[in-house]
C-alpha cells in the first residue's frame, strides 16, 4: 500500500472465500497527476507498473475513469483521446497503455476486479473490448461510488473484499447505463421513460393502455417500446405486469383482502387471469403464496 498527497492505492490478497463470492477487487486507487509528472507514480507491484514503451497486459479487468484532465489510451493498435468525464476498460489479456497529457495531467480513478461475475457479463456483451471507451453520464453518481470504495478500503472495514465488491458492481452498473442509446443529445428521452415507469408505478392510476401512454408522452409507441426495453431490459408490456404482480404480493402479505379484490385492485381484468399469471411469475397461486408466508411467520 502507498499513500502520498496526491495518490493512493492498494492491491488486495485474494482468498477461497472471495472467489467464492464471484467478485473480487485486485486493486483500488486514485491519482491526481499534475502537469509534467512523471507516469506512472512508483510503488505498484510487478505485473501491474509499466512504462509507455512496453505497455502491459493484465489477467484482470480495470475499470478507470477520468475526472479531470487529458490523455490518451492506446489498445490493440488503436488510439483514442481521453477527455475529462470519459472511462475505458482494461480486459485480461490484451497489451494496452495509458499516460496523461504533459500539458494538463489528469486525476484519474480505478478499480481492478475479477471472478465469474464480471467475465460472465463480458461473456454476455454487456462489456466489450470493441468498445473500451465510455463517455460518463452520470459523473457525480460515478465519482461518488469510487469514493465510496475508496473510502471503505481506508477504513479496512471487515469482509472488506465483499463490501467493496458491491461498490465495483456499482460502478460497472454505471458505466454500462453510459453505454445505452437515447439520452446524449436528447434530454426528452430519458424524461420521457422515467416519467412513464412513474406512471406505471403509481397504485393510485389504474394507467391508459400502453400506445396510449406513449401518446400522451409525445412519442410514437414504436420509439417508446424499443427505448424502454433499452432502459429497463423488459418491454414496456412486461414492466406493467412486473410492477401490477409486485403490488399484490405487497396485498396478499399486508391486508386481508380477498383474492378477487387484490386482483380488481392491481388492475387486471379477472380474478382467473391474476391468478394464472401469479402462478407463472411466482411458482405458487395467490392462495398458496399467502399461506405460505403465513406459514413462515408462525
């Protein structure tokens, strides 16, 4: 571990029971490299420091982002401009290199992680090295979750690898919501989908029909479907059904209504259907769900 004015940074031992949690940190840190400085700092372990003419290759993912200040990052024979608010994604096993602008240095944040979580979302596209380089959206809610990690491991708080692999899960989150079309260059959509998931998630409004809702949204339903599912990974249709069978466990575990009350009030159309559809999303009929938490509870 090192710790100066301008740079911190750790690098974690890693045992069975964090493999065994499925995501594991390999490092934290952050630098703040001021104009002309020298890049990389010193200090960091054999496999991980590099200079600017070898480069380097990783066996674990990085996940780095710039808050302030220019640079480049070179991957694979490709180049790219770094400009504050930006991330990019280091992937095992192929040779990169990275280094601020001498004009301007930049301050820059990384966590490393690895473990079945994070190659399975790689394996399932939600991260690729064909596009490495992210532009931030959200960078307060990003800049506050590297904080947040950075801080835990300041504070060496116990199962430390698990705390901080639910704020490196954070901020994959975040930059896979960078990656999704729609809100750069157009405030209105991401106005335009929140303001519909309100509408569907108020138990107050039974809610029009959903070309209707889109309509009255200011967008065609087309655009709307495919934008939603883009958003929330379900279709617009799936979401109100989701939020509908979501209340009526609320229901069926908080009040005594019947079955058929529960099912009028959540909106569908029959008290067969509601229960059709429960049964299929819960593995258990309305009735049996309720018994059985009353069966928990005694």
């Amino acid at each position: 571990m090192q710790r100066h004015v301008q740079t911190f940074f750790r690098y974690f031992p890693i045992s069975e029971r964090d493999r065994l949690w499925g995501l594991y940190l390999t490092t934290a840190g952050e630098s703040r490299i001021p104009p002309g400085s020298a890049y990389p700092p010193t200090g960091h372990p054999g496999g991980y420091h590099f200079d600017w003419k070898r480069g380097r290759v990783l066996r674990e993912y990085q996940f780095v982002y710039i808050s302030a200040g220019r640079g480049v990052l070179e991957m694979v024979g490709t180049r790219w401009r770094i400009t504050p608010g930006q991330a990019f994604i280091l992937f095992p096993g192929l040779w990169h290199r990275y280094r601020p602008d001498v004009r301007t240095g930049w301050s820059e944040h990384w966590v490393g992680c690895d473990g079945p979580v994070v190659r399975n979302l790689v394996r399932n596209g939600f991260f690729s090295p064909r596009r490495p380089v992210l532009r931030v959206r959200e960078e307060d809610l990003l800049l506050g979750a590297f904080s947040s990690l950075i801080d835990a491991v300041h504070a060496g708080r116990p199962a430390l690898q698990q705390v901080t692999a639910g704020g490196a899960l954070s901020i994959m989150s975040l930059l896979y919501s960078a990656q999704q079309p729609g809100q750069a260059g157009h405030p209105s959509v991401g106005r335009a989908i929140h303001e519909a998931m309100r509408r569907m998630a108020d138990p107050t409004q039974a809610g029009p029909p959903l070309p209707e809702l889109a309509r009255r949204l200011g967008v065609s339903y087309t655009w709307f479907r495919r934008m939603f599912a883009h958003h929330t990974g379900l279709s617009p249709h799936q979401y109100r059904i989701q939020i509908k069978v979501g209340r009526a466990r609320s229901l069926l575990s908080d009040t005594a209504l019947t079955v058929k009350e529960i099912a009028f009030r959540c909106g569908f159309e029959s008290e067969h259907y509601f229960s059709r559809l429960f049964k299929r999303k819960t593995g258990a009929a309305p009735g049996q769900w309720r018994r059985s938490l009353a069966g928990r509870r005694s």
